[in-house]
C-alpha cells in the first residue's frame, strides 16, 4: 500500500515556521555571548580587585593624626605584609586591633580604592594629670589620660611643654586602679574642681586632696566609692563658710555615712579620725 504523502503547506504558513527557527537560533547565539562576556566581566573584576586594589609597598600606607605613632609601629602592629589585596582587610578587625596594641585612644581605618591606599586616623591620648608609678627600680614620674592609662614621658615628650598647665597629680598608679581614676576624672566637678591629687596608698586605701576640703581618706573599699562622691558634694554644698575658711585637716570617708572631720586646732567632729591625711608631712611613697 503506497504512503500517502502530507500535502505541501501554504507559502505563508513555511515562511512564518523559518522565522521562528530564525529566532530561536539568534536567543541562542545571544544568550551564549551573554554568558560569554559575563564570565570575561567577572574574571576581569576579580583580577582587578585582587591584584589592582592591593598595598603594594608601605608607601600606600596612610598614617595620619598622631605626634607620637610613626607609620613602622602601625605597619608592624597590623602585622601587614606586601603585596596584600586590600579586600582582604577587615576595617574594624584592624582597628581593634591597633587600638589594643598602640599607646592611642581612638583608631579609625578606612580601605581606599582610587589610588589604592590605608588610611588609619589616630587620636592620640591627652594626658589630663601627672603620676607616679611604684616599680622595683623605684618611682617612676609620668602621665595618665582620662580612661587611666599609664603615659611615660619618653613616649609622651611633646607633654613635657604642657606639665606645668596640669594641676592634678595621681600617685601610686596601678593598672588596676584604672577603673577608680575613671570614675574619679568623671566625677571631678562633683568632687571639687580644685582636686590636686589622687593617692593610692600600698596597702590599696584610697586618699584625695583637694585645695578647699583638704584630706579626703576614701579607705580601700572601692564599691562605696559613688557614696562617698556624694556625700563629698553634699559637703562641699552645706558645709559652713567659716569650717571651709579653716579648711579641714581630713575628712575621713571611709565610711561614707558616719563621715568624720578633723580640724586645724585639733577640733574634730563628729568623732576623733585618726591618720595622717595626705599632703601632711608624712613621707611620699
């Protein structure tokens, strides 16, 4: 039995046909020249940000703010070695990271791309009173800023021009007493603006001397120590002008609701206080 072949389709119907084969085959081509030079795109873009954007050499680094730290302890602080693609560093890592390890108080670090750099802006740390500090070697002079941190005066020459302007003095500086001096340099309004000194004894008592309450003996209780700002302000406030006039010998605080206040003349009130208050005669540590 001989096929019956399929009747020939209209003019129209082939050339409608031809053109969407057409047009599949041009969504094709353009679809693999899409994935192409998006592939191109991306593999340039990578070369690019790793080995264009990158530190090359320490002079793409940028050190900027500070009198003390030279760009050598950045470099060496950060641990940076070249060539390093500069996507590779973490901003805050490194910020953390200065800021544990150099003798500032603030760093910010900024990746810039055009011309490839690192920026790191640091805030030096302002002394704010003179120390002394205790070591086998014997008392060792110095600074501290305002978060409590020892300065040395090597570190810190360009301070020396400025000592002579910095009327508060703390001596027997720990690193443990840090927390204290925080508290005490916030409070010094409350205290009395006229705080001299700041006095941490060996056996850890806690002394204070200001210019119109004399003695303040805070003891080695360091939790009280809001109290006793307290009751320091309530006093500076109520106490009578004639007891301010003779400025008292020691206030002692040591227990901040039974104060104690001695007296030129050897009156004391409301109980006898006894030691030396600090600033008297006795011997420096």
């Amino acid at each position: 039995m001989r096929a019956v072949s399929a009747p020939p389709l209209p003019p129209g119907v082939q050339r409608r046909k031809q053109l969407r084969k057409e047009r599949r085959a041009d969504r094709l081509r353009h679809l693999w020249r899409l994935l192409l030079y998006s592939a191109a795109s991306a593999g340039l873009a990578y070369l690019l940000l790793r080995e264009g954007w990158s530190l090359r050499q320490p002079a793409q680094v940028e050190v900027i703010g500070s009198s003390v730290v030279k760009k050598d302890q950045v470099i060496q602080a950060a641990s940076l070695k070249f060539p390093l693609p500069l996507l590779n560093l973490n901003p805050k890592l490194l910020g953390d990271r200065l800021a544990a390890t150099l003798p500032v108080e603030q760093v910010q670090v900024r990746r810039l791309m055009l011309p490839p750099r690192l920026r790191v802006k640091l805030t030096d740390r302002t002394a704010i009173a003179r120390a002394e500090r205790r070591t086998p070697r014997g008392v060792e002079t110095g600074h501290v800023d305002r978060l409590g941190n020892w300065l040395s005066i090597p570190q810190h020459v360009d301070m020396l021009l400025e000592d002579e302007k910095l009327n508060l003095r703390v001596v027997g500086w720990h690193e443990r007493h840090r927390p204290t001096l925080i508290e005490l340099f916030e409070n010094i309004d409350r205290i009395s603006p006229s705080l001299s000194e700041i006095r941490f004894e060996p056996d850890g008592s806690l002394w204070l001397v200001t210019r119109d309450l004399g003695g303040l003996r805070l003891g080695s209780d360091q939790t009280l120590l809001e109290r006793q700002i307290q009751v320091v302000e309530h006093l500076s406030s109520s106490l009578p002008e004639q007891v301010k006039r003779r400025r008292p010998q020691l206030i002692d605080l040591s227990d901040p609701e039974q104060p104690e206040l001695s007296l030129p003349g050897g009156v004391k009130t409301p109980t006898e206080a006894g030691g030396a208050a600090p600033g008297s005669n006795r011997p420096d540590p």
